[in-house]
C-alpha cells in the first residue's frame, strides 16, 4: 500500500519588528554597583572568588522579578513586545567612587550579560541597547557595545549594536525616539521643565526640516520618572523619563532633591492603542529611610 504523505506541521509566523504595539523600556541599572541589580547567586569575580548580594540587593532583586513577571505580562496584555534598555547598564569605574564590587569592567559586564540574558530570551530576540553615559560605560559606549553584542542586541545601520539614539516607527504613523540623557534639576518645582524642552525642541527641529515629530520622546539618566502629555492633531503627544534600577549611591545626598527623596525603581512601556499611542510606567518606592 503506498504510504499517506504526512503534512509538515505549519509553524506560526514569527510577529515582525514593525507589527509589535508594545516597547519595554529599562535604563540604568548600573550592574557592578553594591547597590544596583546582582543576581542572588551572586556575581563572579575574575580571580575566581564570588560577590554575594546585599539584604537591599536581594530587595531589589524582587522588585526586577516582579516587574518581568507580573507588571510586564498585564501592562502588554500578554502580547509580544519589544525591550530597549536605555543605557547605562553597567556601572562602571567612576568619578573616583568606592561603591563598586569590582573594579574590573569585565566582571561587571559579564554579570550585565548574565541578568539581561533572560530579559532577551523573554522579547525573543527583539532587544535594543542604547549608550549610556562615558563615566559609567566606556569612552564612546565601548563596555555597552560589547555587552550589547553579546546579547545579541539588534543592530543599527552602521553594524553596532548599542546606538546613541534609537528612532523607532511603531504602527503607520507613530514614531518614539530614545536617547539617554537628558539635563537635571534639584528642584522639585522644575522637574519637568527639561523634560517639556526636550519636546519642544523636537517639534522646533521637525518643523525646521519639514519632518514629522515624534510621538514619544523617552530619556533617562535622573533615575527619576515624570512625564508630560500635549495634545496634537495625531492624539497626544508624550515626553517622559524613565525610573531606574539602582537604590541611592553617596553622589545622591549631595543633591536638594535627591537626599530628600526614595529611590524610584522600575521600568516603561509605550503600547499602541486601538485609537491611540499611550504609556504607562510601574515604578516602586524602595528604600524609605525608616524612623527611629
């Protein structure tokens, strides 16, 4: 009898970069600080010795948990996303600070690797990395673009795979553009002055070159979230800065506003909408100082 010919079972396309609706956004985790992300196995040294996570560490560690499991699969209605950390990954050698584990970047880079590996393998690949700043990352992102290589991050056109800006189309009309910095405040009262300048100076730049502006502008690098939403003829328009990942170092109480305040731990999401684009950010109040 001749043989039945079995069908191939037919795989389900993989979703394409431009039809995704959600962005993940994580910056500043600043892996090597003692008070910054460390898995709770701990971190390998390179002499062969091992750095344990703190008490506040392993609390830290909960929150990172708890945003990629719980908020993360809610906030995209379980739907596939795309994940842009926006720089400062590692925390680097700098300005003379003794709050490391170890000095040695490549500790902390393969420590980086290790966390953001499983974060990769949850977007399935659809990973962005930006450049943070030189202090913590390398002259030029070099520690950031070897650790977004080996993440096998996605690459801009030039061949790198960490970017200092990212203009990201998302649905037919919306774009969103990341970069990390963006100007400080110790001034509650003006905290979102720079942010609002930021979007002010992207309509001033489209509208001098005849291009479209963005839809979302996302910085970083405060460690503090804030937002503003103008209205436009597309629906709203949004600038924001993201939380972060690391709880206050020495430099912090150096600040007005930074001694006084607790640390805001978390991430962002940008999801496009059935009407319009929106953005909505999980952040924890870590770290109150308690009284005594």
């Amino acid at each position: 009898m001749p043989k039945k010919r079995v069908k191939a079972a037919i795989k389900p396309r993989k979703p394409s970069l431009e039809s995704i609706k959600n962005l993940v956004i994580i910056s500043d985790t600043h892996v090597g600080c003692k008070l910054a992300l460390c898995h709770p196995d701990g971190a390998a040294l390179d002499e062969g010795g091992k750095y344990m996570p703190s008490l506040l560490q392993l609390k830290l560690w909960a929150v990172w948990e708890n945003f990629w499991n719980l908020w993360v699969p809610q906030a995209t209605r379980g739907d596939p996303f795309i994940v842009i950390h926006n720089g400062d990954a590692i925390d680097g050698n700098h300005h003379g600070s003794t709050t490391q584990w170890s000095h040695n970047l490549a500790d902390q880079r393969k420590h980086a690797q290790l966390i953001l590996k499983d974060v990769v393998d949850r977007c399935a690949g659809r990973y962005y990395h930006i450049r943070g700043t030189e202090a913590h990352v390398g002259s030029s992102g070099t520690e950031e673009e070897q650790l977004a290589k080996s993440l096998g991050a996605i690459q801009g056109a030039n061949g790198n795979y960490a970017r200092w800006e990212l203009l990201k189309t998302i649905g037919d009309r919306h774009t969103a553009h990341f970069t990390h910095h963006i100007g400080t405040t110790s001034s509650a009262a003006h905290e979102t002055s720079a942010v609002n300048a930021e979007l002010a100076s992207a309509f001033t730049e489209a509208g001098r070159w005849l291009h479209a502006p963005p839809s979302i502008i996302c910085r970083s690098h405060r460690h503090r979230c804030s937002e503003i939403r103008l209205p436009s003829k597309y629906g709203y328009v949004t600038a924001f800065v993201t939380g972060c990942f690391q709880m206050k170092t020495p430099f912090v109480y150096r600040l007005a506003g930074g001694r006084s305040s607790a640390p805001q731990i978390g991430g962002s999401l940008i999801r496009l909408g059935d009407e319009e684009i929106f953005t909505r950010h999980s952040i924890v109040e870590v770290g109150r100082v308690e009284a005594e």
